[in-house]
C-alpha cells in the first residue's frame, strides 16, 4: 500500500485493528478514516471525484463482522 495521504495510513491502522480483531480502536480509526475524507468536502458545487477503494470497503466489511461478533 502506498502511503499518498493521511486517509491511506489510518486504513493501514485500521486493517491492523481489525486483524487483531480490537474492535474499540477499529471503530475510532474508523471515525477517523471518515473525517480524513470528508473534512474538504462538500460547499456549492462539490463533487466527490475519489472513489473508495476496495481495501476500504473490505475493511467496512470486516468492521461490520466484528460488530456482530462482539
């Protein structure tokens, strides 16, 4: 993985928690894995031009498994 922005390396942290299956520190990487993304966001006329990448969304996947595991 390439480490480009802030939101790469808290992925990296958060596929880490979620291996060691820490489901409190996976949930606040989370929480800030969502602020990293979205804090420039938005006013008149924005456009979302990044998609979110597979190791994302498997990484969502997986902090919803741990949800219901715990």
């Amino acid at each position: 993985m390439e480490f480009k922005r802030l939101s790469d390396r808290i992925l990296y942290a958060l596929q880490m928690a979620l291996e060691q299956k820490d489901l409190q520190v996976a949930e606040e990487l989370n929480a800030a894995l969502e602020e990293s993304l979205t804090r420039k966001a938005g006013g008149k006329g924005f456009v979302e031009r990044r998609d979110f990448t597979i190791e994302y969304e498997a990484a969502l996947d997986e902090l919803h498994r741990l949800r219901g595991m715990i």
